[in-house]
C-alpha cells in the first residue's frame, strides 16, 4: 500500500458538524453511545474502495470501518486472525479458510465466504482498475482476469472456491509461505452485497464490518464516524467516534490542538518539534514506525536510467547529510537510513542495519566525482518534486537540495519543485510525469521485508511508481516467495536488497518515527507500528 503521509490544515470552523462535541472542546454523546473526540485527517486521494485506496489517510479510514481475515497487533505488529477462525494448508499453496461465527456488516448482512471471495474477485479484475488489484497476483487466474496486455478473458480468479458459507479455498499460482500474514491488508477484506448491487450509494456512505460506522463526509471539511453499537469483534471502540477534520497544513492543526479546538495531530510538523514537549509534556508520543522515506526516479525519462546513471543516483545519495538533518529539521525523531527496510521488523524479519554502505555516508569529494564519471546531472541541474500542501516537505526537501548543491559547488543544482496538493502529486506521479526525483514515503501494509521490496521495485508492481525493472531482482524476489521455510525466505529477499543497493534503485533517506500530540480529553492514545493512533482504544473524558 502507497502509504505517504500527507499534510494537513483547515479552519476547525468547517468541521462543527457533530452536535455537542465542538471541534475537540466539550465532552459529546447522544446517538453516538459516547464521547466523540476530533482528529486531524487529509482527504484521500481516491473513494474509499478497499482494493483502490492505498495511501495513508483512506487506509485510516478503512482501518476503522472494516476488519479482515487477519488484523495485525497494535503493539508487537504481528498478524493475528479476526474474523478467521482458521488458516490452514499443508503446501504453503493450498490454503482452506474457515471464518469464526457470528460477524456482520453493520447493515445486518451477515459475514460469508461468499463475502470475501466476490471482493477479491472485483479487486483483482482489469476492468475494475484497481490500484491494489496487484496484491491478487499469487492467486490463480489472475493472469486472466488482470492480465499484462490485452483483454480479461475470465470474470473471478480460479483459484478461490467458496465451500459453505463460512468456508473459502485459496490456490495460489506459486509456493507464498508468507500469504496468511498479507490478509490483514485492507485490499482483503470483505465487501456486503450493496456494494455490488448499489455501487454509487455505498461509495458515498461505505458500509463496512468494523468498529466504526461512516456518518458523513464532506470533502474538504470533515468526516464523522460513529460507534457502531452491534459490532460483533472483540475490539469494541472505547469511544463514542472520532471526528477526522481536513487540514492541508500541519501548523495550523497544531495550533489548534493548543487552542482547545481539536484532540488529536497524527503528526507534528517539523516546525512544532522543538517546542512540543514542553507544550505537550507526556501528550506528546513518539515511537518508532515501519516507515521509510526516500527519493525516487522516473526510469520511463531515459535522463535518469541511461548507462552510468547509477553512478549520478550513488553519487547524489552520498552528497545528502542525513545526520545533519534528522537532527536540525526533525529533532531527532527520524534516524537516517542505512537500508530500504525499517528497524521495526528486527533483524529476524530482514532488516540489515548499515546494508546501504559508505553509499548513504556524506562524503561530498567522493559524490562529486561519482556523478562526473555517471556523466553528470541531466541536463546539468535537476528538481525533486513534493506535495506543496505540507510546510515539513518544503523543509527538509530544501536542506537535501541545499546538502547536494553545496556538495556539488553549484547553488542551483538542485531545488524543490512543489506540487499543488497531496492528491495532485499522487496523480502526477500515477500519470508517469514526473522528470525528476520526488519524494517517496513507504509505510508498511504487514510487517514482512517483503512488503518493503516487491511493491515497490518489483517490474510493474503496484507501487513501483518511477517503473524500476530489474531481472536479478523480480527472480530473487520469486525465489523467496516460494520458500517454506521463513528465515530462508527472508535470507533470499535480502539478496535482492542488495541488487536494489547496488542499483541505488531509490535513495533511502530516513526512517520516521510516529509522532502525535493529544488534548487533555484523551487517554489511553496510543500509534501503531504503522503509524496509525489506535482510534478504537482512545477515551475520552
């Protein structure tokens, strides 16, 4: 899942859509069964299909409206089942799944195989042009449902089979020993029947299986969601809902949390970090992520993957002081880079602390002459390319261009090149026409070094937006799928880190930390390993 985080900010004046609640002020009830509390949010870029949204802000709502085979744990990040009762296979290929009883969409339908198998079925389809539909590709049939080129010649994957009402088989085209672990992505959870037989209604007011139900929605304003009452999980919301407010700066929802008139900022801007904990004591949470950012490129703009560009893209990562600006921009609450994973999946799930090598150490002398023998900048001066709706991009952005222009002698060899909003970067970069670098932030869908590899550099993976193929990696990447035995697999998928390294497909720049401020409203806010505060498990006073 694309997980960027966008920016924030928005007059708090627009959201007072909730009765009684204000915009983070007094307590609130009434037909929610509860305190509603407010939270800062950025509309997504897409409606709020499952299998279609994948950046941060929908993904937040998903979270909260829907629940999958398998949820992953809010502290340890580890994939346990929800509404699977079972997962069972003997090949790593074959799986049977069996839900647990009792589930319903919050309309009353009851939860069935039938459920699941017809979502994955429209998310995998060509004609649905699903931005997820590439997380069905181990299942077989989709190479005729979604194939490469040309038309779909089937309607559903051939290799799901609905049993008895709450039992589903899944056969995969190839050896996944990981394949359970992936469903408690959003892209696999179920979908009820109106959202087959009344597309248009349920996209204005989705329908979903979660704690939360979608009151309403307003772009550009807010979004309300309710306590669902009859949810049957075990993960009940300790709230009455969460008011998510649009703001397309983060300051001003910062300034709003200290002002009373909003409970929760997911992330403190850049501007705010040298003063948060003094004005937030222990109100302030910063806890590491599995987030990475980096620095992409176009490789469908011959520029930038002409023989000797890897030598300009080394060359352009080691005039970047990281330490220099995780320190001064961002206090110390993101750590530079040294591979393309994050540290939250430990050593045993694949990360390999210092795998980047002297390639991410500042080293000016050695970057200059590496980009002359790659042939220089192209065209002698280049851009990198961010959402302009976020004052922390336009921070650290400028300091990267500010390390690589004194690097390189020249103060106009690189500049920032900001793009409208979130939503009109994500589009630009969709559309394949970007002519530079841009900024790439990667939050973990599962916590599995996989997740951080294949969608990413993968040839045409869902995500892999600057288009980056490589051979030797895609049948490493293959290799490691089809291993049984989990260290083995992780083992393998390092080796094809280590082509993306000596490729420098991508600049890793810093991992980032969570970080949220909260009103004296709330308790018991916590982020998970994603990022994402535990909406369910707030209280509210």
């Amino acid at each position: 899942m694309r997980r960027i985080a966008p920016a924030r900010g928005a007059a708090c004046a627009l959201a007072m859509g909730l009765a009684a609640t204000g915009c983070g002020g007094g307590p609130g009830s009434g037909a929610y069964g509860g305190a509603v509390f407010s939270a800062s949010w950025t509309d997504p870029q897409n409606p709020l299909e499952p299998a279609n949204t994948n950046e941060v802000q929908g993904g937040k709502v998903l979270d909260m409206v829907f629940r999958g085979l398998k949820r992953y744990n809010a502290k340890t990040g580890r994939a346990e089942n929800m509404v699977a009762e079972s997962i069972e296979t003997r090949d790593s290929r074959n799986f049977t799944i069996r839900l647990k009883p009792g589930w319903t969409f919050s309309n009353g339908e009851e939860v069935t195989a039938r459920s699941f198998v017809d979502a994955w079925n429209y998310g995998a389809s060509l004609r649905n042009n699903q931005k997820n539909a590439y997380f069905f590709g181990y299942i077989d049939g989709f190479d005729k449902i979604h194939p490469s080129s040309g038309r779909q010649s089937a309607d559903t994957l051939s290799g799901l089979r609905v049993i008895d009402a709450r039992t589903f088989t899944v056969r995969l085209n190839q050896t996944f020993s990981s394949f359970p672990a992936t469903l408690g992505y959003n892209a696999f959870v179920p979908l009820p029947r109106a959202f087959f037989t009344d597309h248009a209604a349920w996209l204005k007011r989705p329908v979903g299986n979660g704690p939360y139900t979608i009151g309403s929605y307003t772009r550009g304003a807010q979004m309300s969601l309710k306590k669902w009452d009859g949810y049957p999980g075990p993960d009940r919301a300790r709230n009455g809902g969460v008011m998510l407010v649009v703001y397309t700066d983060y300051n001003t929802a910062y300034t709003d949390l200290m002002s009373g008139n909003l409970d929760l900022v997911d992330d403190v801007p850049a501007a705010q970090l040298k003063n948060v904990r003094t004005d937030l004591e222990d109100r302030y949470i910063n806890t590491p992520a599995g987030i990475i950012q980096t620095l992409a490129f176009p490789y469908y703009d011959k520029a930038w993957n002409r023989p000797g560009a890897e030598k300009v893209r080394t060359g352009l990562s080691m005039a970047i002081d990281r330490r220099q600006i995780t320190d001064k921009i961002f206090r110390q609450t993101r750590t530079p880079a040294t591979d393309w994973t994050s540290p939250v999946l430990g050593t045993a799930g694949g990360y390999r602390a210092g795998l980047c090598g002297s390639a991410c150490d500042y080293d000016p002398a050695r970057a200059k002459r590496l980009i002359e023998e790659g042939g220089g900048l192209p065209g002698g001066r280049f851009t990198i390319s961010y959402n302009a709706d976020s004052g922390s991009h336009k921070e650290w952005v400028d300091a990267v261009c500010n390390s690589i222009n004194n690097a390189l002698g020249d103060s106009k060899a690189c500049v920032g090149n900001p793009v409208g909003t979130f939503a009109d970067f994500r589009n630009r970069i969709g559309q394949h026409k970007m002519n530079g670098p841009f900024r790439a932030g990667w939050q973990m869908d599962y916590p599995l070094i996989q997740n951080f590899l294949q969608p990413l550099y993968y040839t045409d993976a869902s995500s892999n937006d600057g288009k980056w193929s490589n051979g030797t990696f895609d049948r490493l990447v293959d290799r490691a799928n089809a291993q049984t035995d989990p260290p083995k697999a992780v083992a393998t998928f390092q080796k094809a880190e280590e082509v993306v390294r000596d490729n420098m497909a991508a600049i890793p720049l810093w991992y980032q930390n969570g970080s949220a401020g909260y009103s004296q409203r709330l308790s018991d806010v916590a982020l998970n390993p994603f990022s994402v505060p535990v909406y369910n498990e707030i209280k509210v006073s």
